[in-house]
C-alpha cells in the first residue's frame, strides 16, 4: 500500500507537519474564527476594517494605493487640487467614480447558469453575447433585450478552468477568462484551437479541441499563476498547511488591537511568492530563507507579513516548556503584550544553556507576577545583562590553569567545592572552576 502524502514537498518524515495541520484546521472551525477566512477563495469586502482595498471616492471601484484610501488615478488628481487649496471633502465630492481597471469577475451568465459571464453590461457568456452582437438579435435596441434573453435556452457549461483554478472554464478550451487572455499573451503553447468556440454546440456538447502539442499546453496549465481579481485572495492552489497558516494569519491580524497594514496586493504577493516557490509552510521561512532574496523576488511587504503571520504561529506551535527549550518566550502564554511589541521574546543569544534556562524561569515569573513591568524594556536589560554574563564566562572565566596560588586546590570542571576545599577556595570564590556549559557551583 502507498501511503498518502498530505505535504507535498517535505523531505522530514515527522508528524509536525500533520499535527500543526491538525490544530490549525480546529481553530478554523471554530466559532470564535471570522468565517471570512474559512475558503480558499477569500472575497474581502472592499471597506474592510482592516483590509480594505477600494478607493474612498463614492462609487470607484478601483484599488487604493498603499497608505492612501485613493487609487492611483484619483490620488493623482487630489494631489493637484491640493496644491490649488481645495479641501479634501470638496474634492472627495466632486470626484468621478471609475470602473475597475482589470481582473473583475461578472459572475455567472443570465441565461447560462454554468458559464461565466464576460461582458458588464450584458452579463452574457461568450456565445449568447456573440449572438445579441452578431447573430439573429444584431441591430436590436437595448430596450428589447429582457424580452429577447426570455427567449434564449441555456447553454451546458464547460466546467472549472483546466489551470488548477476553482473559477468556471468560458469556452470549449477549458479556461477561464483571466487565464484564457493570459493563454494568447504567452503565444498560446501547446497549440491549443476549439475548431469553434463560439459556434454551435453538437449534442449539447463543446466542439473538439486540437492541439499542436497538448503536452505543452497541459505543462502550460499546470504552471499558470493563480487569477486575481481585486479584493480577492486566491488559496487554491497552496499546500493545505500553508494555506491554513494565511488563513490564520488574516484573522489573528484582523483582531490583533494593535496591527500593521496589510494590503490585498501584498497578501496576494505572499500567496504568489509561496507558490512559486512550493513552500509548504511559513515556518521554513525564517530570516536565514529569504535574506539574500532581490526586491522584485520578494518585496519588503511581504516580508513583513510573513514576519508577523510567524510570531504569531509559534504561540500556537509552541507551549511555554517548547518556548523554553527554544530558546524564547512567548508573552501572550502569559496573558501580556507590551504596547508596540510582539508577542514574541528572543534570548537565544545568551550563550550558555544553564544561563538562559535561569533568565527564562526569571522572565516568566515576573509575566506571572502582579509586579511585571509595563514596558518591555526591563526585559531587554536583562537580557543585555545575561548575554554580558554568559559571553564573560565564556571568554574570560578563570581556569584551573589561572588560578592563584592560595587557591591552588582545585575542583574538576563542572563540580562543586568540597568541604575539604572550601577553606582553600575561600579567599578566592571567583577562582573556582567550571565548564560554561554547566551551571556555577554554590559556594559552602
């Protein structure tokens, strides 16, 4: 029997992977969880809370830029009535509203409830709009189209588009209408022809495909970037574990109190990015994984998402003791956020095991503590300070081979003073000898 892969990609044979997989889909499903985030075809409102995307201009319905609640084109314009002293308001009302620019969905044909529909005005698939342009209806007014469309019979569909898209196919090819134009832009590979597209159907079904190189043009298909439309953010085509990881890192930015911003064109970017790239989870990506990357390969903003999608995760990932062994703490466990901090608390740095044990024990009882500082910069020098003291006793703790002469009688590394030592060792409690490693003897 071959087993399942549930992870395409990973190269450890652990259950991580599976068990992370496992608690993220149950805090998915779970009541508290906005049910926005819940599809792999994320639709966000266009004045969303936090992610909204459309311009602020009453009726447009393009993008907003980054940092602006206007889109390019009428940010343009603002930015020329500023300069002549009109205020704001009086030009938000004054403003023409714009149609979306590209990628807009028209949802489904009026007549066809299998096709999707191509044209704005119309709402018609691409062969009952060719027949009001083109056929018998051509030259007919506007006004008579509702009694025309009453007349027309739907059409079968051609199914979901053969380029890993959860959209619907607009013609017999198998694509849908993003990735069709995208087909004609990339020269068509693989040679892909409906012998007519647009024609009659025979037996209610599409006329017959043919292909120079259908091999090519399945490669084609399984290559082509996902569709974008705006406000939407396209999941289908990601591992399960990295999909439920964006899925989360949505809604916990959405509730976060304090947050960055997020922009729908970054979060797509990180999708794309993932994609590309067959990542099966953000937590491969740490600062050594993207480092050397170019901005055009990564950009700073999807960085910083994945920056805080995994602060957050590795309170969810980790408990407070996995948190310990790691080498951090996690300040949410604690029910506590500084202002303007993150969750997460680094103290990899200091050097010695021991050492960072005792500065983790100390930090999170002072989380647990009614006394805990406000700030997080108490944290900070203590942490300044253990690292000072492990690299100390690193680099310039006394060895057996330093030790004065009054002190002469020494411990093996790593042990504590005897009582027949203890007076030798007296004069001198900094000479005792010890591994760096192991915590310092107590004296006696």
């Amino acid at each position: 029997m071959i087993p399942l892969t549930l992870l395409p990609g990973r190269t450890d044979t652990t259950r991580v992977g599976r068990d992370r997989l496992e608690l993220l889909t149950a805090l998915i499903a779970a009541p508290a969880f906005d049910p926005l985030f819940r599809d792999t075809l994320i639709f966000i409102p266009p004045q969303h809370p936090v992610y909204a995307w459309q311009c602020a201009v009453d009726g447009c319905l393009r993008i907003r830029r980054i940092s602006h609640n206007l889109c390019n084109t009428h940010n343009l314009e603002w930015e020329q009535a500023e300069r002549t002293g009109q205020a704001k308001r009086a030009f938000m009302d004054a403003a023409s509203a714009l149609p979306a620019a590209r990628g807009v969905d028209y949802g489904r044909c009026l007549i066809c409830p299998d096709r999707p529909a191509i044209s704005p005005t119309t709402r018609l698939c691409q062969q009952h709009q060719t027949r009001w342009q083109y056929g018998e209806a051509a030259g007919m007014d506007q006004d008579r189209f509702e009694s025309w469309a009453r007349t027309q019979h739907p059409l079968p569909g051609y199914g979901l588009c053969q380029a890993r898209c959860p959209f619907l196919a607009c013609t017999s090819l198998g694509l849908c209408l993003q990735h069709l134009n995208r087909y004609k832009i990339d020269n068509r590979p693989g040679g892909a022809r409906s012998q007519n597209s647009r024609g009659p159907l025979k037996d209610g079904r599409p006329l017959p495909v043919t292909y120079g190189d259908e091999e090519a043009f399945r490669a084609w298909c399984a290559t082509s970037e996902p569709v974008t439309q705006p406000g939407l953010v396209n999941l289908h085509c990601l591992p399960p574990l990295v999909r439920a990881e964006i899925q989360w890192g949505l809604h916990a930015h959405a509730q976060s109190a304090q947050h960055s911003e997020w922009t729908t064109n970054g979060i797509r970017n990180l999708v794309r990015y993932c994609w590309r790239g067959s990542i099966t989870s953000l937590m491969d990506l740490h600062d050594g994984g993207y480092k050397d990357l170019t901005r055009k390969q990564m950009d700073s903003e999807v960085r910083k998402i994945i920056w805080e999608v995994v602060n957050g995760l590795r309170c969810v990932y980790y408990s407070p003791a996995d948190t310990k062994d790691a080498g951090f703490l996690e300040t949410d466990h604690f029910g506590r956020r500084f202002k303007n901090a993150q969750s997460h608390f680094d103290i990899t740095a200091v050097p010695q095991r021991w050492l960072r044990d005792l500065l983790w024990d100390h930090l999170a009882e002072w989380l647990r503590s009614p006394q805990c500082p406000r700030t997080r910069g108490p944290f900070e020098q203590m942490r300044r300070a253990a690292v000072e003291l492990g690299v100390f006793l690193e680099n310039d703790a006394p060895t057996p081979a330093t030790t004065p002469p009054c002190c002469a009688v020494s411990t093996p590394s790593g042990s504590s003073p005897t009582s027949a030592t203890a007076p030798a060792t007296a004069c001198r409690p900094w000479a005792w000898s010890w591994s760096t490693d192991d915590p310092p003897p107590s004296p006696t």
